[in-house]
C-alpha cells in the first residue's frame, strides 16, 4: 500500500514517490505577518500539519518549510498606520501567529525561513534570470518577461491572452508587456530598502519562495502546498522562476491545494462582517473543537464554517474522547500480565481485537487515499460505537489487557496524526499528582454534601468547571473528566 496525492498540476492523483529515498522536500506559503491569523490560515495550517504528521508516521523523512513574508505592501502600510517599524511589526503578528498555532496543536514545521533573512540568495537568483534572459531591469525594478516562458501557466492552466487581457487593466510604463511581475521593486521614500545591483529596492512576492526553497532543497522538490488562492499568479510565477533559472522540469514534483474555507455560506471577508480570527474563535470555542471541526474535513474540501457545525463537531469529538477515556479507565483496573502466564483471548476479545484492527486499517487506507481525514474519521465513530457497546452500559464485557493496550495504543496513533486526544493526556509524576489533586477535591466535596454543606460542595465543582473538568455523579460514585466544551 502506498500514499495517494491529489496533484493540482496534473490535475490527478498519483502516488507518492520521493525523489530521493524517504526523504521529502515539502514547501508551503507562509504567511504575511501584518494582522492577526484568520480561520483560513488555520484551515491551511491545520491541513499541512495533519499531512506532515501522518507522512511522518508512515516512515518519511519530511524536511517542512514555511516562508514568512515579512515585507510587502501590506506590511509596509499597516507599520505606516500603527507608527511601528516594518521589522516591529512583521515580528509582533509572527510571534501572535505561533501562538496561535501551538493552541491548535500545529508543530510540524522544521523551518519559518524569514524573506528578509535571503536578500543575497534572492539577489543571485534575479541575476541568473536577467543573464539567461528571462528578466529585464527597467528604472531600477526588474520584471520577469512572462512571454519569455512558453509553458507560463501550466499550473493553472491560464493561457496568456487570457494573462494580457487580464494585465490590461493596470498599465505600467516600466514593464515591457502588461502581464510581466516584479521580481525587484526600485525604491520608493519612506519604505525600507536594501543594496542591489539596480540601486536600492526591496524583492517581490513570488522571487522570496524560490530563493528560499532552492537554498535548502536545491533546483527541484517533491511538495509544495498553499492555499487555492495562491494557485495563479503566485505558483504559476514560482515555476516561470524556478524552470527558467535552473532548466530543470518539473521544479516540484506535487502541488497540493486545500479547499476554501466559508463562513455561514460567504467568502470570509472583514467587509461582509463574517471575519473570523483564530483568537475570536478561541474565544468561543476549544482549541480541540476547532482543530476537530477542521480536520473533519478533507484539505481540498471547501468548509463552512458556521456556529451549530463547530457545535456538532464539538459534541462528535467529544465522543470519541469519552471513547478513549473509557479505554484508559478500564486498562488502569485491568491488571497487566507482565511475568505471568499468557491469558488465552476469549471469544470476545478476539472479536473485539478483530474490529480493532479492521478500523485500524481502514483508517489507514483512508489516509492513504489523499488523507483522506473525513474517512478515516468515519471509522473511528464506527469503532467507537463498538468499543461503548463492550466496555460499557448493561452490554459490558471484560476485555482482556493485552486487546485494552492494542486500544490505546491505536488511538495514540490516531491522535498523533491528527493532533487530537493529546491535550489531556497527563504523564508522569506532574500527571499523577495533579490526578491525586483532583481525587482529593472530589473527596472535600463529598465530605461537604454529607454534612450538608452545599453551598461548599457547589463552590468546588463550580472551580472545577471553569477549568474544564466536569464531575459526574453516579451510583457507582464520582467521575471527573475534561470537557471540551468552553467553559
Ligand atoms: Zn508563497
């Protein structure tokens, strides 16, 4: 069994195969750090992240980069506004977005390459365009000739007249043909600048990327992600730069595009009032409901993001945690067999570690076809289902340890890939301890409604609850859980 990719630029899946080894080059836009992150950031993010994890686990060796555009126009505007400097602000809104991403457990990537820490390579790079022709410097900024370039738009599939018709509209007199991009920009009073052959300027957008990835990866790579939106003219652009500079095809191997991500059916957009950032939305909802609502889709699927569907992803997860938490509650009453004489399996165990291990692969079957996370979720309900049934409720059965360890372990696994059911998993001495902690409060607070002292008991759950620890009572006693509900 092997890795199936959705491929933007053949525009059909393949199956993955390195261009060296188990070793995988994988690219994705960062992004520009001039504003808090938004919801389509982390639908990308998410996406990214969840791939790399499982590729990771299937044995690859993913060296992940992401680029930071950390001077454009935007940037430049906005440090205009707030009277901040360009690298001020660039590096407040990144540090804001790893916040943002280590609360939605987002981890993978080995590598944030800053624009600006590249100038030289991005100089190098505009040179080697300009000998071989592929670029022309005109008033102290240089385009690249996209004429020059016959297969410019493969990606895309734009043909060029489509390009002039489009490039019209925006006459500049330093570009030869409307459709040519800027590679360097001449500068311009107020806006910071750095030496070039051409004078002072600063780079443009697409040149940061290929500059970036052909210092780590060389002239070609296997993956190379974004959003949809960057698809034309950014990709697009990336290849013309990259195939003309080094002659080599193709410069990445596989493109992968996520889907777009709506709000209550409409492009998100902070002028249709529906804006949504990453920290609005933690605000409302758990760091785990969110990442779940967003992998509970498959990456190159559109999302709509709306209240009553994060509500339902929420409550979905909820149950297969609940699953997970019942696994571990009952292998921590099982004895283990270490050292002692092999149980024999019954009937039901082998029935249990036979749906176990069907789910299993058929989670991984999923993944395989494109990661195909709705799927793979899909059977972990149907696992669930089965798990409940057994291991709780008037069905209950005793499943041997050995049938509970392979459980656990799988939803480790699962949890890994998809960066859930990890939160709440407390280890070691500092785990124990705070365990024993919430065991002591609970014992407070049942001594408090023996002798009638509500008001204490109350309190006690009350401060519980807003840490996000439920206690349920039942005849059997009491059981204390995360909920993944905002408090
Ligand atoms: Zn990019």
């Amino acid at each position: 069994m092997t890795v199936q990719l959705y491929n933007t630029l053949t525009r059909k899946k393949e199956e993955l195969e390195p261009r060296i080894g188990n070793r995988l080059y994988m690219f994705v836009c960062g992004i520009t750090p001039y504003d808090y992150t938004h919801l389509g950031h982390a639908k990308t993010y998410i996406a990214f992240d969840t791939i790399v994890r499982y590729l990771r686990i299937r044995g690859y060796d993913v060296f992940y980069i992401q680029n930071v555009t950390d001077i454009d126009d935007n940037i430049i505007k906005r440090a205009k506004e707030t009277d901040t400097t360009e690298k001020e602000l660039a590096e407040k809104f990144f540090n804001e977005f790893l916040t943002d991403m280590e609360a939605l457990n987002v981890h993978s990537v080995d590598k944030f390459a800053k624009a600006t820490d590249y100038i030289p390579e991005i100089l190098a790079q505009i040179e080697t365009l300009i000998e071989k022709g592929y670029a022309y410097e005109s008033n102290g900024n240089v385009y690249f000739e996209v004429r020059k370039f016959e297969e410019f738009g493969k990606l895309s599939g734009q043909i060029l007249d489509e390009l002039q018709a489009g490039a019209r509209i925006e006459i500049d007199e330093n570009k030869r043909n409307p459709e040519d991009f800027a590679l360097w920009k001449a500068h311009k009073e107020g806006e910071p600048y750095w030496e070039s052959p051409w004078g002072k300027g600063r780079p443009g957008w697409h040149i940061e990327d290929t500059a970036i990835s052909m210092t780590f990866f060389g002239d070609q790579y296997d993956i190379h992600g974004g959003g949809p939106e960057l698809i034309f003219p950014h990709h697009d652009s990336e290849i013309a730069q990259a195939e003309a500079c080094s002659g080599k095809v193709p410069f990445v191997k596989y493109w992968l595009h996520t889907g777009l991500l709506n709000v209550d059916g409409e492009k998100m957009a902070k002028s249709l009032g529906n804006f949504w950032t990453v920290k609005d939305a933690l605000n409302e909802f758990s760091p785990e409901a969110l990442r779940f609502f967003l992998v509970y889709a498959h990456y190159r699927s559109p999302i709509d993001f709306t209240r009553e569907q994060i509500e339902d992803a929420r409550k979905s997860y909820q149950r297969l945690q609940d699953t997970y938490n019942l696994i571990r509650r009952e292998l921590a009453k099982v004895e283990s067999p270490e050292g002692k004489e092999p149980v024999r399996l019954t009937d039901m165990d082998e029935e249990m570690d036979t749906f176990r291990s069907d789910y299993y692969d058929a989670f991984i079957t999923a993944m395989d076809d494109d990661f195909n996370t709705r799927e793979a979720i899909a059977n972990l309900f149907k696992l669930s289902t089965e798990v409940n049934k057994r291991l709780a409720g008037t069905t209950r059965q005793q499943i041997a340890y050995e049938v509970l360890a392979r459980l656990e372990a799988d939803f480790k696994t699962y949890g890994r890939i998809l960066g859930l059911f990890e939160q709440d998993e407390l280890s070691g001495v500092e785990g124990e301890t705070f365990k024993q902690l919430v065991d002591l409060l609970l014992e407070i607070r049942d001594d408090a409604r023996k002798t009638k002292n509500f008001a204490e008991a109350d309190r006690i759950r009350d401060k519980l609850k807003s840490m996000n620890i439920v206690i349920e009572d039942s005849v059997e006693g009491t059981n204390w859980k995360y909920s993944t509900e905002k408090k």
